[in-house]
C-alpha cells in the first residue's frame, strides 16, 4: 500500500504545473480593485503583463495598473503605467486625460497642456479637456486663450456650470467684476444651496472693496457648507480688512483645523496679532 500510495504521489509530481493564463491573470487582479485590495491587483496585473508582454491588451492593463497606483499616492508611478499604455494606444483620450490630472495635481501644467491638446486634436469637443486647458491658459494670463476654450464650451452647452464659472473667474481677472457677479448671480438663481458659488461672489465683492457684502456672502457659505475651507478662508481675510484680527484669528485657525497646512497661514496669522 506505502508503494502504491508513493508512486500515485510520485506520478503526479511528474504532472506538469498549470500556470494561470492571461486572462485569469487579469480577471484575477480586476477581482482585488473590486475588494479594494490594491496591491495584491497589482501584483496579478503585473504578472499578466510578464507573461504576456507583447499582448495588445497590455495598454488597458497598465491603464488600470496607473489608476491602482493613483488611488494609493503613487502619483510618478502612475504616469509611468500610463505612459507605457500610451505608448500602445496614444490617442487614448480618457488615459491622456487620466496622465494630465495627475500633472496637474503635481503642478505640472505644461505637461498637462500637452496631454489636453493632444485630446483635442482628435476630440475638438472634449468638455474636460476644454475646460482644463481654460484653466491653465488662465493660469498663465492667457485671457483671450482661456476665453476661446470657455466660449466654445459654451456654445455647446450654455448652461454648462463649470465653463460660466470659469468665465465668470476670468472676468474677475480681468477687473470685469459687473460681469463675473452677473454670471454667479445667475448661477445663484439656478443653484441657491450652493457654497461655492457664495464664496465665489464674495471673492469678487472683496475685490470691488464691497466687504460687507462679501461677509454676507461667507457667512451664508459657511452656513449652507460648515466645512469649506475657501469660505472660512475668505471670512478671515474680510475680517483682517476690518481689523478684526481676533475674528480672523478664529477663521484662519478653523482653516487650519480643515486641513490647511498652516505654513501656508503663516503669513496671515502675523497679522492677526
């Protein structure tokens, strides 16, 4: 019996391994993202692209390989993984457009510029890229740029929240302040529950020396959202322009205990002394 029962373990030792496929390999990883385990995904999504590295699939494999690295901070990580997946696919609009955000995020906008250009060459329409690349063309004072893209979105869509935010931002740039109020007034009307919108005609107020009405305007942000960093923000700085240092104290530190580094406060805590 001991002989039989070693030459039945022998005999399937001699069996050959069956290693996972590609497939599997992926299936495998896509269930861990499901469970939201990260780095195991990334170990199968890693095998499968060993075992098959010529495999046209790959390009979708390293979008999600970026998208996992993304989600856990590993931000120049993810530009790799989605470098390499446009290496394969380079008009890939939606992994353009995932490479860019991240740029953005690491203050990189000329690299971003780039990546929404690039969308735009095939997508003349891409809302998102239209709007981000308003966004750095403002960013680098190019008024008439960024108004061009805004417009355009615009047109599409008048109605379009984020692009008449955007002009209206723009407008205050550019010491338009009767049209940029016009524009977030009306956005107002649409969306009267809406924080932002509060602080962002305070901010204009601020700017046309109107304070009082841009306290009434953070105080109702801070009501309608209790957390919002900007509107807090705001307050504090209409508060130093009255001298209420001890008011803007308050605000800067509430601030703060949002989770503005306070290095970026220093400053403004001086002058509330």
């Amino acid at each position: 019996m001991k002989k039989v029962l070693f030459l039945l373990i022998a005999f399937l030792l001699s069996l050959p391994i069956v290693a996972q496929t590609y497939v599997q390999l992926s299936e495998k990883a896509l269930e861990y993202v499901n469970k939201d385990s990260l780095e195991k995904a990334e170990i199968f999504f890693r095998k499968a692209l060993k075992l098959e590295p010529a495999n046209p699939h790959n390009a979708l494999l390293f979008s999600n390989l970026g998208t996992i690295q993304r989600r856990m901070h590993r931000f120049n990580d993810a530009i790799e993984s989605y470098t390499y997946a446009l290496n394969m696919v380079p008009n890939a609009s939606s992994i353009l457009s995932n490479r860019a955000s991240i740029y953005l995020e690491q203050g990189d906008n000329d690299r971003a510029y780039v990546d929404y250009c690039q969308i735009l060459d095939v997508d003349k329409n891409n809302k998102e890229a239209l709007l981000m690349r308003a966004y750095i063309y403002s960013v680098r004072k190019d008024y008439k740029a960024a108004r061009i893209d805004y417009n355009k979105l615009l047109q599409e869509n008048p109605v379009n929240y984020s692009a008449r935010l955007g002009l209206a931002t723009l407008n205050q740039r550019e010491g338009r302040y009767r049209e940029a109020i016009e524009i977030i007034e009306k956005l107002i009307a649409e969306n009267p529950n809406d924080a932002t919108l509060y602080v962002a005609r305070g901010g204009v107020e601020k700017e046309m020396n109107q304070t009082d009405l841009a306290l009434i305007d953070a105080d109702e942000a801070i009501r309608l959202a209790p957390a919002s960093v900007d509107a807090y923000l705001l307050r504090g700085e209409l508060f130093l322009l009255q001298n209420r240092k001890y008011l803007a104290r308050l605000d800067f530190e509430k601030a703060i205990a949002l989770g503005v580094p306070q290095a970026d406060l220093r400053d403004a805590l001086k002058q509330c002394r």
